[in-house]
C-alpha cells in the first residue's frame, strides 16, 4: 500500500473512494449528501418512540426504512426531514385557515 491509498485517520488502512457508478444516489435533489439515519437519531429528532415510529410506518405516514443488513435498518435523512416539515405545514395551515 503505498502513502497516498493510506487513511490519515487510520495509519495503515486504506481510504475508500465513491464509487463513481452510484455518484447520482449519493446527494438529495438539493444536491446535500445523502445521509441514512439510524431509529435512534430519527426518534430524537421527531420525538416519537419507537413503537410510534414503526406504528405510524404501518399506518403509511412515515417513510419506510432501508434495510442495511439482516437486522440494520436507517431511514433516508432528507425523507425524515420531509416528514417534519409536512408536520410543519399542516399546523400552519391550520392557523391560516
């Protein structure tokens, strides 16, 4: 392994490079990087439990995970924030109308 493939952070072992084939699934439209979320952090930041969350995926009103392994699953970050700002709107309307 020669100096330039080696990871400052982690003296002898290899960086990985993007692989170029998935360069389009690696930003959200707005063009931020594509971030998964693991059922910790999307309950700390909706501020549902778990149960709810699975409850209100059963029900079609929260996004789907992705399945990252046989038991790993993490939620796309901007669709969560979508789920949010849905949230958001519709109290807004409510105060409008």
């Amino acid at each position: 392994m020669n100096a330039k493939n080696e990871n400052p952070a982690k003296p002898g072992r290899a960086a990985f490079a993007c692989n170029p084939v998935y360069g389009e699934l690696a930003a959200t439209a707005s063009g931020d990087p594509l971030t998964l979320l693991r059922l910790r952090e999307v309950c700390r930041r909706t501020g549902k439990s778990r149960s709810e969350v699975y409850r209100r995926i059963a029900a079609g009103d929260f996004p789907q995970p992705v399945k990252l392994g046989e038991r790993a699953s993490a939620w796309p970050e901007h669709e969560v924030s979508a789920w949010i700002a849905e949230r958001i709107a519709a109290r807004d309307a409510g105060r409008a109308a």
